[in-house]
C-alpha cells in the first residue's frame, strides 16, 4: 500500500468506524421498538382471546341454568338453536389460539382448556339431547351437576393462562428495559473501540513507513562490493514507494550477481575442456602399445578410474565362441570374486546399457549393490556409470566404474572421448591375435598331413583286403535286403488296417457323443414341462387340490428327477468310458464334507427311523487335494444304497487315515503320501459272496427280484467304481447276506493332480475281486428338497414385469407361462428367434427375455447376437435355456451375449432367483 494511500485509508477508516457507529445505534434502536410492538401486541391479543372464551363459557353455563329453571322461553330456544354454532366457534378460537403459542408451559395450558371444554361441550350437548327429548329438570340437573366439577377446573385453567399471559406481558417489558440498558452499555463500548482502532491504524502508519526506510539503509550498508557473486536483498513486501525502491534494488543485485556467475562459470569451462582433452590424449596412447586384450583392459581401466576419481571399475568383453554371444570380465579395479562375471544382452542394467547402445549414470545406487573395500571396511558407492563401447554400432565391449561422489559432466565427456576409439583398438588386437592362431593352426595341421600321408598308405593295403570281404558281405545283405521289404509290405498292410480300425472307432464313438446329446435334449425338453408343471401343482399356492393330488404331483415331480438322475449317470459313464470326464483337484476339507451329507441324509433316516452315524477318526488330515463333486458322488450313491436297503438299525459313515498295507497294491502307492479311507455301513439284506464283481458292472443288480422289489437302474456303483478310479484311488465291499455292508473308498491326497503313469487292468481286477455291489440307488436332491420346502408368495421383484419366453416347444412354453403368472409377470411367448425379433419391435416396454437355445428358423444364439447389435433392448437381460447341456455351451452362450445361462430340466427356484438377481 502506497504511502499516500496509507493516509487517505486512515481518514476513511475513521469516517467508516463513524457511519458504522450511527447504523448500529439506529438498528438496535428500531428493534428495540419493533421487538416491544410485537410482544405487547402478541401478548394483549392471547390474553384477549382468553377472556372472551372465558365469557364464553359463562355465557354458555348461564343459559344452560336457564334452559333446567324454564326462565325465558325465548332465550331458551335461541340457545337451542345456536348452541352448535357457539361450541364450534369456540372450538375454533380455542385451536386458533394453540396454533400461536410459543411456550411449553401456554401449550401445555390451552391442552387442558381444550380438553377440559370438549368435556363441557359434552356435556352442553347431552343437555340439550334430554331437553330436546321432553326431560325433567331433575334429569338436566343430574346431568349439570356431574359437569360442575370439569367446569370449575375448565374455568380456573383458562384463568391460569391468562394470568400467564400477563406475567410474560410483564417479563416483555422488563426484557425490553433491560436491552435499553445493554444499548447504552454496548454504545459506549463501540465508541471506545472506535477511538481505539484509529488511533491505533494511524500508529501503525507512522511505524511502517520509518521501518521500512530503516531496512533499505541497513541492507544497503551490508553490500561487500569486493564480493558481488552475492549481494543482500531487500525483505520488504510492501506496495508502496519504498518497496518500489527496495524492488528495484533488488533487481539491480540479481543482475550483478548473474553477471558475476557467467564470468566464473566460462571460466570452469574453459579448464574443464582442457583437462578433458589433456587425459583423452593420455588414455587413447595407449591403444596402440598393447597386442593383448587382457593387457589392453587392465591399463585403460586402471587409467580410466584414477582419471575420474573412482573408486571401482570392471571391463566386459563380448564374448561369441558360444551359442549365444555374452559380455565376459577380462579387467577390473578394486574388485573381488563378488559381482556379476557375465552378462547378456537386456539382462540387468548393464545388459540393457548393451540392447541401448546407451550411456547410464546412476546415482541413486540400489540398497543391495555391491560395496567398495578398503583397508579399514566397506563403503557404499554413490554414483554408477555403465557406458558401451560401439564398433559400427554393434556393442563390442562394455565398461563399469562406480565412485564415492557423483560423476561430473566432465568426466562423463573423458569418457565418451575415449570410448570413441576404443572400440577400432579393440578389434585391430582382436584381430592380431586371430592372425597368429590361425598360422599356429596352419603349421600343426601341415605336420599331421605328413603323418596321415604315411597312415593312409598302409591304409590303402588294408583296404584291398577288405574290399573283397565286404563283396561277399554285400551278397548276403542283398538277400536279408529283399526279405526285410516283402515283411515291410506285410507292416504297411497291417498299419492301413489298424488306421481303418482307428478312423470307425473314432466315428463310431463321434456317432456315440452326438447320439447322447440328442438324446438328451430329446428327453430333457418334454421333462422340463414334467418337472416345471408338477412342481407348481405340488406348491399349489392358491390351494386348489386336494392333498391327495399334491401327493400325485409330489410323485411326477419325484419320477421326473429320478429319470433326469438316470440321464445323468448314462452320460457320466460314456464320459468315463470314452475317457473324456474332466477331473479336478482341489481342496477338500473333510470335515466340512461329512457334515453336508450329513445334512443331506439326516431327513433320510428319520423318516425312515434308522440311526445315523459320523464316525471321523482324529488323525484324518483336516484337507486332501481331490475332485470334491466326484468324491461327493461316490458318497452319495453309496449312502443312497445303505438308506434304500436297510429297513431298521444303522447306517453309519467311518472316515479314516488308511496305512500304507491298505494301499500297497494300488498303482498310486508310491506318489501319494496321505490316503483316506471312507467307509460306508448298514445293516441291510447284505449281498451274497458270488455277486460281489457283478455287482459293480453297468446295468446289474443282484437279482430280478431286488430290482423289482427296490428298483434302480444299476449305474450308482458302477459310476462310483469308475471315479474312485479316476481320482486315484479304489472301491471295495465287505458283505454278507442278511446282515449287511460296507462299502470302501480310498482316495490319495494329490495336489498336483494323477501323475504320469499308467494304470493298467491289474488294478481294475483286484478292484472287482475285493469288491462287491448291493442294488443301486440314487438320492434325488432336488426331491427332497421339494419335499422339505415350502411355498413360497410372488416376489415383489418379479410381479408387473413383463418377459418374452423364446421356445419352439409349447409343453415348455405352457409349463413357463403359467408359473411365470403366478408370479405376477406378463409374459410374451414366441415359437423361435425371428418371431422373437418382431415381438421385441412391436413392444415398447419390456424387461427380461427367456431364450430357448435350439430352435427352428432361428436358434437362440443368432438370435441373442441380433439382439445384441440393436440400438434399443441391446441391454436387456437374456437368459439362455437348453437341454442340450454339453461341454461348452455355457461359454458359446456367454460369448454369443447372454447375460445368464441354465440348463433344462428347469428348477423353478434356480430359474426365479436368476430372474430377480437380473431384475433386482
């Protein structure tokens, strides 16, 4: 701030601190009088409006006496007719009056006023009633006198909150004298502050201006005009006319100070290149005094790291009498053993200096970079400079060195000078040296020329020998010659057949997958409608049947699961058969295992009032590395059995830790360390001790009548056998007739999986000889589920959404349409993917879209792809729907833009709860 304005702000100030003063005095003055206005005026009209309900009361009180003393005809009926009127209007005024308040205590009041004449006007009322219906006096005088009690309290707390009334009116008042007394407090208040602020702002003017003048003298007298490289500055930031002078002083000592800087740093050039060019010339001498590399690296390194005050170097040769050309060490100073040796190209830092063809200095050296020894320790270096040395750039050699200080420019420049040449010396040696060794070769191959000369002449008179002893040879493998083709022919003939055989099984086993996926589908699409159907009719939420047809329904839903079970195993067993089931090893843990299936069969043996037991031995490991879904089918088959077979007693579950005895036979004896043995018990009919191998073959039972009698299909211990072999390890039983069986599992801990080997038939026999079968069964989960749960009300998430279900199946489209009404959706059907497309075109509005995958004119995944390209709906969510559930549908769905995938049979749950997570 200028000095001028410095003074013009100490005189507005002070007319500013006066206008301020007069405004506040005003201001507070105008609220002290709007303040009493409003207090007096709200107050005088609360306490109006409180005497007139008052007179009101007594008004209404005085008329009611009139009305049982038969005074005044006239004024009797009046009242009759406007007494309503009156309670309503006071009613009114009582509520307006309430509305107002603004105190605790006067709302609390007028509460007891209003309720306290609500019982009046009641009272009011049944008064009038008796009066209109020709009652006597004494009844209206019964009637008064059980009020007089709620109107004298009415009467006395209308005249509480008047009195209240008036003593705040009075506190008014008295809160208003008391701000007049704090005005004229506050008044002299601010005028002393006032007084203060000015005089205190023209102090600090007068103070200002003499320290700032003061700091230009002191500043000025500090200038050493013997040393101008630096000059002292002004510290003031001030605006005004003396900061302009203390400003332009200081530009005046940048400027001295700039000049002086130049003159010294042109003169460090200057001896800088000199010593640059002095020590260059040193070094390259020495190129051409040496005819060894070795001699060559260690005097330029050695010169090389006294010329640049370092500490350690190392020298690097290229190195290509190998398969892959490496920089070997053939100098260093300083150094020890420790340290890289060789290097290639891109390896390490110094590797990437060669790929560059760059120099690197480095001066933030890494924590774990080698350190330099002396005398009395070690000492970290700070600076590292790694620079190659180029020959037509192709990087011949490479140089290291590392230093207590950082490298100077002028250091880095002596070592680019005398890299430059280094690089043809290098190659002139190398190329000496290659000349000598190739004329040392040259006189030592000469002498053994003579030698084999002489060799070869005794030589030549063995051969003759020997040639007529080869014709003869020669004979005898002509005639070998032309059996060995006749048999050749023989093999090629053999291989074209075998190749012939090996193409109609490769066809015959594609016929086989395509065959079963067809099949599949064929028979999952009309069990789809089956399962969805009977399901809704077994839920009946709108209980319409009867329990004996929900039993009906229970049973096809049942029958239905139990056949997509036998679609299932049928499909698992030619995966296994063709060798084409996937395995995947995981982690298992085993406590956690047994106790699903516990959960799963519990509901099992109460039902069928059987004991369950869990037997888990102490040292069983807590995890295996095993196939969980394979493992847990095994289990589930073999408990199945146990539960179908047994009518009363047990059936227990006993896990292990099998010995080494147990498995010494098994081909995965010696690549397994840990092995578990599950064993699965009962006290069931028992199997007899011939059918023990049968049992386990495909489609075998022990007998017609246990089939007949328990049914199954004779897959469960076939499967089981075929995946205790797959994942390592063996199935076994332990049975006799009539008194029940235990089936065995041992599977090896293997957490990288079957190794390498090959597991011939000798293991599948001593599998069937120690093991036999009892008849199969296979738990249907989704039964039993469907049994345990129980209906469940229309999600809010679903109901008034509208869905287009794609399906060229009408059974489907039927099954879905109405369990999808039942959850409050409209649905929108379509026979295939094109009928899709224009149901979605002529839609404004929908939200989700079902895609049957196998369709005609159009299948489900151009269908989806369409959808997917479209400028609307392209986000819409799309769930993919199929029987036909081979390997890698789910991924061509996804990849073709489904949002979700599930597979047919549907379960209703799985297919609702995909919809609300879409929907959600």
């Amino acid at each position: 701030m200028g000095y001028k304005r410095k003074q013009y702000f100490g005189l507005g100030l002070t007319v500013l601190f006066m206008v301020l003063l007069m405004g506040i005095v005003l201001i507070m003055m105008q609220s002290i009088k709007d303040n009493m206005l409003e207090i007096v005026q709200d107050r005088y009209h609360k306490v109006n409006e409180a005497t007139e309900i008052r007179q009101q009361i007594y008004l209404e009180d005085r008329n009611m006496l009139n009305l049982m003393n038969g005074r005044s005809a006239n004024t009797n009926n009046d009242f009759v007719e406007t007494s309503a009127e009156d309670i309503t209007l006071l009613n009114t005024k009582i509520a307006d009056l309430e509305v107002i308040l603004n105190t605790n205590k006067a709302k609390s009041l007028i509460k007891e006023i209003s309720n306290g004449y609500a019982e009046f006007a009641k009272m009011e009322t049944e008064i009038l009633t008796v009066y209109n219906n020709n009652g006597s006096t004494q009844e209206l005088q019964a009637i008064y006198n059980d009020g007089a009690a709620n109107r004298t309290v009415l009467l006395s707390k209308i005249d509480e909150f008047k009195d209240y009334q008036e003593s705040l009116m009075g506190d008014a008042l008295s809160g208003a004298n008391a701000t007049y007394k704090q005005l004229v407090i506050a008044l002299i208040l601010v005028v002393s502050v006032a007084l203060i602020l000015i005089v205190s702002v023209m102090l600090w003017i007068i103070r200002s201006t003499t320290r700032n003048i003061n700091s230009i003298v002191d500043v000025i007298k500090d200038v050493d005009f013997n040393n101008l490289a630096e000059v002292p500055r002004i510290q003031l930031d001030s605006n005004d006319e003396i900061g302009d002078i203390a400003r332009s002083f200081n530009s005046m000592a940048a400027s001295l100070e700039n000049y002086t800087s130049k003159e010294k740093q042109f003169v460090e050039e200057i001896s800088e290149q000199s010593w640059v060019q002095s020590n260059s010339a040193e070094i390259i001498k020495l190129y051409g005094r040496h005819v060894s590399i070795s001699a060559l690296s260690e005097q330029f390194i050695k010169k090389v790291v006294t010329a640049t005050n370092a500490s350690f170097g190392a020298f690097y040769l290229m190195d290509e009498t190998g398969k892959e050309s490496v920089f070997k060490k053939v100098a260093a100073y300083a150094d020890s053993e420790t340290g890289r040796q060789t290097f290639t190209a891109g390896e390490g830092l110094i590797g990437q200096t060669v790929h560059d063809k760059k120099m690197i200095v480095l001066n933030s050296v890494p924590e774990d970079y080698r350190l330099i020894s002396t005398g009395l320790g070690e000492v970290k270096p700070k600076s590292v400079l790694i620079a190659p040395i180029l020959v037509k750039d192709d990087v011949v050699a490479v140089l290291e060195i590392a230093s207590i200080k950082e490298f100077t420019k002028a250091d880095q420049k002596l070592i680019e000078n005398v890299l430059e040449t280094l690089g043809i010396g290098i190659m002139n040696i190398l190329g000496r040296m290659e000349v000598e060794r190739l004329l040392l070769e040259s006189q030592a191959q000469t002498e053994e020329l003579q030698t084999q000369s002489e060799e070869l002449q005794a030589q030549s008179e063995e051969l003759q020998t020997q040639t007529e002893e080869l014709r003869m040879i020669n004979e005898q493998l002509e005639e070998r010659t032309n059996d060995a083709e006749f048999k050749t022919e023989e093999l090629v003939t053999v291989k074209e057949e075998l190749e012939e055989q090996a193409k109609q099984l490769q066809l015959s086993s594609k016929y086989k997958s395509e065959f079963l996926a067809n099949m599949s589908h064929e028979l999952r699409t009309p069990l789809n409608s089956i399962l969805l159907l009977s399901e809704m009719l077994a839920d009946d939420l709108d209980a319409e049947l009867s329990p004996e047809q929900k039993e009906f329904a229970k049973v096809i839903n049942s029958s239905g699961n139990d056949l997509l079970n036998l679609i299932n195993d049928i499909l698992d067993l030619s995966k296994v058969e063709a060798g084409k089931l996937e395995i995947s090893f995981e982690e298992v843990y085993l406590s956690e295992f047994v106790d699903r299936l516990k959960r799963n069969f519990t509901q099992i043996a109460k039902s069928k009032e059987l004991d369950f037991d869990i037997n888990y031995a102490d040292d069983v490991p807590p995890i295996i590395y095993t196939d969980e879904q394979r493992l847990q089918q095994i289990m589930k088959n073999l408990l199945s059995n146990a539960f179908k077979f047994t009518k009363e007693g047990k059936v227990a579950i006993t896990v292990n830790k099998a010995n080494a005895e147990e498995v010494s036979q098994l081909p995965l004896s010696n690549h397994a360390d840990i092995w578990v043995k599950m064993s699965v018990s009962d006290t069931g009919i028992g199997i007899p001790a011939d059918k023990h191998m049968m049992i386990f073959e495909a489609f075998q039972q022990v007998d017609g009548a246990t089939m007949r009698k328990y049914g199954g299909t004779g897959l469960g211990l076939s499967i089981s056998r075929e995946f205790s072999q797959l994942l390592g390890g063996m199935c076994k039983v332990e049975s006799q007739e009539g008194e029940g069986s235990t089936f065995t599992i041992y599977i090896p801990n293997l957490p990288g999986g079957i190794p390498l080997i090959g597991i011939d038939n000798t293991e599948e026999e001593q599998a069937s000889t120690t093991g036999t079968e009892v008849p199969e069964y296979e738990l249907n989960e989704s039964a039993v589920s469907a049994e345990e749960s129980t209906p469940q009300s229309p999600s809010t998430v679903l109901q008034g959404k509208t869905v287009i279900v794609a399906d060229d199946d009408y059974r489907n489209i039927y099954a879905l349409k109405n369990a999808l009404a039942k959850e409050g959706m409209n649905v929108i059907t379509a026979e295939n993917g094109a009928e899709c497309l224009e149901k979605m075109k002529e839609l404004e509005h929908f939200d989700i879209v079902l895609m049957d995958i196998m369709m005609p004119v159009m299948d489900g995944y151009e269908t989806i792809k369409r959808i997917r390209t479209m400028e609307t709906h392209n986000d819409i969510p799309i769930i993919a729907l199929t029987a036909k559930a081979m390997k890698g549908d789910r991924d061509k769905c996804i990849e073709a833009g489904a949002s979700d995938y599930i597979s047919k049979p549907l379960k209703l749950d799985q297919l609702l709860s995909a919809m609300r997570v879409w929907l959600s």
